[in-house]
C-alpha cells in the first residue's frame, strides 16, 4: 500500500487530491502516511495493556487502553495482570504511576481602599488604599507515569518514557472551590494516554504544498505555458503534470522541477519526487529550506510506506 491514500485516484494518480480552494489556487491536498515518533513500538500490532501500578495505574491503564484502540494501528489486549506470552501479543505495556496531592493555606496580600471621595463629576474614587492580608487556599497535583513497551518474544525494551503532569489551582475568600481531585487526575491520566498513543502510532495527515510560480530565470516565451499549467493543476493535475514535465525536459528550471517534484508526491513515487527536488535545489540553492523540507517530507512518507511492507 502506498503512503498516499488512492481514495480519489485521478487517472493514474495513486493519492487523494482534493481540489484546492479558490484562496489557494496554487495549491494541491494529498493525505499521506507518516511512521510514528518511535517507530519500534509501532512494529507490535498486538498489544497487551499489563498491569500499570501505582493508587492511579488502573485509571491510567483504561484510558491507554481507549487511546490506543481508537488510533486503530493496535489490536488492544487486555490481560488483567498476568504476563502475556509470544502467542497473546506481540508487546507488552507496562508501568508505575505516582501522584502527589498537596493543599495548604497560603496569604496573599491586596490593595483594600480605606477612604473614598466625590470626584469633580460626582462619582466615587479611592483616594487612600491600605494593603490587606487574606488567607488562600491552594492545591498541587502532581502526577507522573513510567511506563515502557517490552517485546513479548524476548523481553527487549522497544519503548520507555516518563511522563509528568501537574495541576496548581488557588482559591481565596469569594472564590468557588476547584474541582474533585478525582475529575483532574483522570484528565491526567486521559493525557498522558493519548501523547503516549501518538507517539507510537503511525498517522494519517491532509497536508497541503503550494506549487512555486516563479518564472525567474526561465525563457519568456515558457512564461505563459507555465502559468497556465500551474492553473490546470486545480481541473486536470495528470494533464497539468504531463505539461510541467515537458518543460522541464525542454528547459529545466528551479520552480519546475520542484511542481515536478509535487506531481511525483501525488502519484506516491516518491524516490522521483526527491529527485525532482534535489534537482531544484540545484538549480536555486538559495531556497535550500523549502526543498530540503519537502525531501524531508517525503523521506517520512517512504519509511511508512516501507514499514507497512515488511509488516505484511
């Protein structure tokens, strides 16, 4: 399966394109594959939820389990704290939880008006303030999770992390309490699960390179064929490609060669899409950083497109 979704193929062209809208004419929107932060653990598609410990570890277990079932790249094991063998999963989560709740009275000091006048206008104005002392409430929740991703074959660490949260909320005279302690550390724990599960999943993304429509440096009588290939690309971008190609073969040229380059993506031919975009670079090293982040891009869209081919 290809990086690129093939949705909405468009004469050959493997990937969704969706037309770009009128603000951004120069556009075009693919939906590509990229691999996880931390590709090793994406590799392990049945994954046992072990025992997390800790007063807040079954809470932070149900909500990893939520996470990752709902990323849809894991199958989700539970197994109740026993260990899980070759046969039950592939990878085994596991982990402690801490948390630490402080509440403590604490002063603040305000500004208290002692003596009011009239104004020239007729209203009421401090004219002498005096500093008061009052006497606050303030909570601190701390919480962090360890947690780590064995292989269930051989035990190796294919994931670990540290992940730590913390909540400060001060109340005074006047003011509403905070809330149930319960209710912040459960948004903790739904927090720390869902970083947890994008880091390690692979994901979909809609992204959006704009086509360059410089003409700097190319044969005027190219200028107007350029111009109009660039605008095919929105009705007609098989049609528009097969244009910017042939210019390209006739008069290479930094702007073209990285459309080129932007053609090749769509189709999910991504080694010719680097190669386009290295040969702009080549042509206009003084725009490095654009060309470098779309090899950057695509070098991404190849590893996940590589990843899911050994995994079948």
């Amino acid at each position: 399966m290809r990086g690129v979704s093939a949705t909405l193929a468009l004469a050959g062209l493997i990937g969704v394109i969706a037309a770009a809208t009128a603000a951004s004419a120069e556009s075009v929107t693919l939906t590509g594959r990229f691999p996880a932060d931390y590709r090793e653990p994406s590799f392990l598609k049945r994954m046992g939820v072990n025992r997390i410990d800790g007063p807040d570890g079954a809470a932070l277990g149900y909500a990893l389990e939520r996470a990752l079932a709902n990323r849809g790249h894991y199958s989700v094991v539970v197994l109740n704290g026993r260990s899980g063998t070759s046969g039950d999963v592939d990878g085994l989560l596991s982990g402690l939880v801490t948390t630490e709740i402080n509440e403590l009275r604490v002063t603040e000091e305000r500004d208290n008006c002692v003596e009011k006048r009239k104004n020239e206008a007729g209203k009421e104005e401090c004219v002498r303030k005096e500093k008061e002392t009052i006497y606050c409430r303030k909570r601190t929740i701390d919480l962090t999770a360890d947690l780590r991703i064995a292989r269930a074959s051989d035990g190796r660490i294919a994931y670990s992390t540290r992940k730590p949260r913390h909540n400060e909320v001060k109340w005074c005279p006047g003011q509403s309490a905070p809330g149930a302690v319960d209710g912040t550390v459960r948004g903790m724990t739904d927090s720390i699960a869902d970083e947890i599960a994008r880091e390690i999943s692979p994901r979909t993304e809609r992204y959006t390179p704009r086509f360059y429509e410089s003409r700097d440096g190319m044969p005027k009588e190219m200028h107007t064929r350029f111009k109009d290939a660039i605008r095919a690309t929105q009705r007609d971008l098989p049609g528009a490609c097969r244009e910017l190609e042939a210019m390209e073969a006739a008069a290479p040229q930094f702007a073209i060669a990285y459309d080129v380059g932007i053609c090749a993506e769509a189709r999910g031919e991504y080694e010719a899409a680097i190669d386009a975009y290295r040969r702009a670079a080549t042509l206009r090293p003084r725009d490095t950083v654009d060309f470098d982040s779309a090899i950057d891009r695509v070098r991404k869209l190849i590893v996940q497109r590589d990843d899911e081919r050994a995994r079948r």
